[in-house]
C-alpha cells in the first residue's frame, strides 16, 4: 500500500484530523457524524464545510458554501497549499500528522524537518474581517468595471457552446465578463488562485431580498478549471454565500415591490439554467437558486396570487429544493413543477 492510501486509512477521525490540520477555531460539532469548519478552499468565516467519515471509513470533505470537495489529502492540499498528488503534500501531510515512519527515508528526513507552523497557511489572522457581503458600493464599482461577455472571446464562446446567445445576456445585462486587466476584488479567489487564473470569467451578480446587487460569483469557462479541483462556480471568498439569489430584471422589480407580474415566474436551479430560462423567457421574472440561498424574505416578496413555474433536475436535490421554495410560499401562490430533462 502507497504512503498515501496508508495514511488515509489511519487519519480516519474527523475531530482528530481537522484539530492536525488547525481546522477547529470556528468550527462546530455535527455530533458522532464530524464537525463544519471554516472552509479551506474559499476562506470563510462561518464554518460551512463538512469534514465526515465516508463510506469506505475515510474522510470526506465537502464545502456546502463553494462546492469544493477532497478526501483528506485534497483538505490537507486546501490548508497547506502543496499542489494535489505532489511530494510535497505527502511530505506535509506526514508531518502534520505524525506519521513520518510511513515515508521512505528521504522523505521521512525531510518531514521530521519540517516546523509546524510552516505547514499551516491558514489562520484566523489571514481571513478577511467577518462581514456577511461586501459593502454594495464595492460590488457595484466592480460590476462597474466589468465588460459585456459579448465582447469577450473566452466567456462568449463558452455561452454559445452551451446554446446561452452572449448577445442576449448582455443586452438583458444578466452577466458580464472578467478579463487579464480587469482589477478584481480580493473575494475573487479559491485555494490561493485568482479567477482570472482559474477561468472563473464570467460574473453573476446575486441579489438580496431587496432588490440590491450584495455580491458576485464567477463561473469558468475552461474544463481546466476541474483539473485544479475548483468548483465550476464560486462565491466571492472570505463573504456568506447565502440568502442570495440570481435574479433577471423583471424579477428585480418583484423583490423591489414591483407588484403582480404580468408573466408566469420562473425558477430554476444553478447559473446555466438561470441565463437560459432569462434569454427564452425575457419577460417573465425568473430566479436562479442555489443551496440556501432562497430565503423566507425573498419569498415574503412575491405577491400572492402569482403563478409560479419551479423547473427541477431529476434528482433529490431538485425535489428538495422545490419542496423548500413551495413551502416559502405559503400557499400563496399557485406553484407548478416541471421536471427539467
Ligand atoms: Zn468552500
């Protein structure tokens, strides 16, 4: 057996792990199944990723706020830094838990050597101050600087791949683009990497309850990015993901009190299936949703007596999240669904 799949196999304790890796301040206990801590791959706050013991006994890691993913050597990856599947991971990660007499002997040499706080890139003092959002005048500068995703090669030729017409949603302005020049925020990154570099190009904004633009999240444009490990799509790092939905401009006017709309609402889940629904159904108010990110405000803001369409995946996930945006509606609406194939 490989060093790595030896050291899977002892560190199988959540707790015991994340307290190695400097991942319990802010973290919060889930009881016998593991804890969340504050994610290692987007920076956070509130802890939202979940570190649990898998099926086959090992650790898993998931990040309910950003996606991300690992076993434990992708959390060790996140939280020191080392590039996935290098030697230098193996040799961190040997250290930080003392498991040394695993390596060959060069390795084990150099792993004794190695001080522990140099193994550890995240702490408290490095994350940025707890704030739920960026101030709305610094997401509106930024989304100021932005440029149509019609006049960038990379992102239009993405949106087109996917029968997305980049013309469209820069004329509805439902996304714009990021490119080399463009001077990104600080929340603009995942494990160390600016979403320029990692191809997240194309910028949504999300909405709160009220109508205002609280945030941004960036979605990539090259297969690339699932090479790093990076999620698809990513919240701005260090700032709450939640209570925040995607919304097109007649949706807008709904949360700013617009009144009943004159067209069916539309919701859908997840970014692709918000600019396409946006581009074949311009008039009507549609919202795009993620995981928490609907809340009983929003819902508070659609008039009763709408009727709603909510659009869903063919899986749980979709069932539940339609479950959930019903249920917000009190039974003021008329909600039908629609299994999206
Ligand atoms: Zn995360």
């Amino acid at each position: 057996m490989s060093a790595w799949a030896e050291i899977r196999q002892v560190v199988t304790d959540p707790r015991a792990a994340c307290e190695r890796l400097g991942l319990l301040e802010g973290s919060k206990s889930q009881g016998y199944a593991g804890l969340s801590v504050r994610c290692p791959w987007h920076g956070e706050r509130n802890p939202s990723c979940s570190v649990t013991r898998g099926q086959d006994g090992t650790i898993r890691a998931k990040c309910f706020s950003c996606d991300s993913t690992g076993d434990l050597w992708g959390l060790t990856a996140a939280v020191t830094g080392e590039a996935p599947a290098s030697r230098e991971l193996l040799i961190a990660g040997a250290a930080i838990f003392g498991l040394e007499q695993l390596l060959d002997t060069d390795d084990r040499d150099r792993a004794l050597k190695v001080p522990r706080a140099a193994r550890q890139r995240l702490t408290a003092s490095s994350l940025p101050p707890e704030r739920s959002y960026p101030s709305p005048e610094t997401i509106s500068a930024f989304w100021g600087i932005l440029g149509p995703v019609s006049e960038s090669w990379d992102a239009g030729v993405y949106l087109e791949d996917r029968c997305i017409d980049p013309v469209a949603v820069s004329r509805l302005d439902l996304a714009r683009a990021i490119d080399d020049k463009t001077e990104l925020l600080g929340g603009c990154r995942w494990n160390g990497m600016d979403w320029n570099r990692l191809t997240h190009r194309i910028v949504l904004p999300v909405w709160d309850a009220h109508g205002v633009m609280a945030s941004v999240r960036g979605w990539a444009v090259i297969g690339d990015v699932e090479r790093l490990g990076a999620p698809k799509r990513l919240p701005l790092s260090g700032y709450s993901a939640s209570g925040l939905v995607l919304a097109n401009g007649p949706a807008l006017e709904l949360l700013r009190g617009g009144g009943l709309p004159d067209s069916e609402i539309v919701v859908v889940e997840g970014e692709p299936d918000f600019l396409t629904w946006s581009v074949r159904a311009e008039e009507s108010p549609v919202f795009g949703l993620g995981s928490g990110w609907w809340t009983q405000e929003h819902a508070n803001r659609i008039p009763s007596g709408c009727e709603v369409v909510v659009l869903t995946h063919d899986d749980q996930a979709g069932e539940r999240y339609a479950n959930n945006f019903e249920k917000s509606l009190q039974g003021r609406c008329r909600v039908r669904r629609r299994v999206r194939l």
